[in-house]
C-alpha cells in the first residue's frame, strides 16, 4: 500500500500557483481575487470557507469573504451576485453550500457569470465539461485528478467505481473519469444508495472513489486487491480527545482497506487538501482568462 499523501502532492502545486500569481500581479498591478458568499454558522462550512481564504492569502490572492446570516433573502442574496458579476476585479465568486431550506442552489447556481464560477456548477460548465471542452471543473473532482497526475497513475482502460451522485463530486468524478483524456479514459460505474447489489459492483472496482458521506461505508470486503482508493468523506464526528472538539472521518474504513489497497487517499490530509487546489487553480485561470476571455 502507498499513500497519496495530499499535503505533498497540494504543497508542491500551491508553489507552483503561488509563482505564477506572482507573475500575473507584475503584468496586471493586482492579485487574482477570490470572493466567497457564506451563509449562516454551519461548523463545516465555516471550516472549509475559513481554510479557502486562508490558502488564497498563502498564495499570494487576495480573498473577500462575504457573510449573511440564516435570514438573507434569495432577492438579497441574487442582488449580490449580480453585483459581484459586474465587478472586473472578481476573477471567483463561490457561494459556500449547503444553503438555508429558504433559498433555491439551483437559482443562485445559475445566477453566477459562468466566466467567474470557479466552482465550476453552472450548467454552461458542466455542459463544456461533459463535452470535453475548457471550462470550470469542481474543485473536489479537479483535485482528484490532480492528486491522480502527481503520483503518475495510469487510469487508462480501468474499471472505475464511483460510490454517490452528487452534483459537487460523484456525479462530475464518473464524468470526468470516462472522458477521453488523462486522467480518464476509464470504464465507469456511478453507484448510489439505490444502487442493486452495490458491494459486488464495488468490488470490481480498479479505481474506487467513495463520496457518499457514511462514515466508513467501504469496508475491506468491498474492494478488490491492489484497488486505488479514493476517499472524498469528510465526516464529523464530536470527540473529547481533541483540540478542535471533533473528529474526521472518511467514507472508508482505512485500516482494514489499506492493507488491501495499491494506493489509498487518507482522511483528513488526502482530497479534503486537494480540493482547495482545484480551487485556487480554477480562480487563477479565471484570473488569467485562460479558459473564457
Ligand atoms: N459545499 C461542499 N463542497 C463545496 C464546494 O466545493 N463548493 C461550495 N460552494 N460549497 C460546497
């Protein structure tokens, strides 16, 4: 078994980012600008948003965060966006999710300019996406093919098993996995909760990604010997024994998947890290208007 450790693989592609927004400030006289809208005090969302800002100042962007509380209206909330679409010197906008019952994601999705959803939700992204065309990827997806690329794995041909369909990971990771490109060229199975036989399914799995939000749902007599495990769970669970009051979790059991697997992401420090890279790379893109102009 071999770790795909995120802190190095996001380490050495955040200096990489980190110099070429260097670059672009010298020829531009600014920083690539990431906005983020969160709303409400959801204890993950405050985790991953605060972890956004902190890597774009890491690496030389400039970050606004945004905040509302649980009452904001839609209309207020599209007002902003509209806002922040016109704004030249907003090269991301995110609006962390999930959002309140009140407001419509599908609605505030689609009111982003696609040129600055570096996301990578909006329909026009995910049209281009599925046609193998430049746009937006999600950022956790994005990430795993990044961490994919840095360790040099070969997933032409494989049998890919993508454990959940949602729209922010399983359903662009079986996507992304079956186009021809690489990382990709794989032979895809999106698998979900109501999925038949789904263990047999799993295990013929090559790749396995698991992105179902069950702690340890992937257990070792799911997988396949010398499987590449993606684990994209990040599940919370209070703890007495830490500092930060709480404990991660991955969708899969690692201490009995390990031994089995060829290569395995851990949680925390394997996608969770990855994920924050597809975002900064998308938001300098957008930045450099390398994909819309
Ligand atoms: N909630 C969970 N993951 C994500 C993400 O990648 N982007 C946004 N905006 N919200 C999320």
């Amino acid at each position: 078994m071999q770790l795909l450790d995120g802190k190095f693989a996001s380490e050495k592609i955040k200096q990489e980012i980190a110099a070429q927004a260097a670059e672009f400030l010298q020829q531009s006289g600014r920083k690539p600008h990431l906005i983020a809208i969160l709303v409400g005090n959801d204890g993950g969302s405050e985790t991953y948003v605060a972890s956004k800002m902190k890597n774009c100042e890491k690496v030389g962007f400039r970050s606004s965060l945004i905040r509302y509380n649980d009452e904001v209206t839609e209309a207020e909330l599209l007002q902003k966006i509209a806002e922040i679409n016109q704004d030249p010197e907003a090269d991301g906008l995110i609006v962390q999710l999930p959002l309140p019952k009140h407001i419509d994601p599908e609605k505030i999705t689609e009111a982003i300019d696609y040129r600055k959803d570096v996301d990578g939700f909006h329909p026009v992204n995910l049209g281009r996406m599925i046609r193998n065309l430049p746009c937006f990827i999600p950022a956790t997806p994005y990430g795993i093919l990044l961490m994919l690329q840095a360790y040099q794995i070969d997933t032409t041909g494989k049998h890919c098993v993508v454990v959940g369909r949602s729209n922010i990971v399983g359903s662009p990771m079986s996507i992304l996995m079956a186009r021809n490109a690489n990382p990709g060229n794989c032979t895809v199975t999106l698998t979900h909760s109501k999925t038949h036989n789904l263990k047999e399914l799993v295990l013929q799995g090559d790749i396995i990604v698991a992105a179902i939000g069950k702690k340890n749902f992937v257990t070792a007599d799911m997988v396949k010997p010398g499987a590449i495990i993606i684990d994209v769970g990040i599940n919370r669970e209070n703890s007495a024994t830490t500092k930060s009051g709480y404990k991660l979790y991955g969708d899969v059991d690692f201490e009995q998947v390990a031994p089995k697997s060829s290569w395995i992401t851990p949680v925390p420090g394997g996608v969770g890290l990855m994920t924050i890279v597809g975002l900064l790379k998308n938001t300098l893109a957008s930045a450099k208007k390398e994909i819309y102009s």
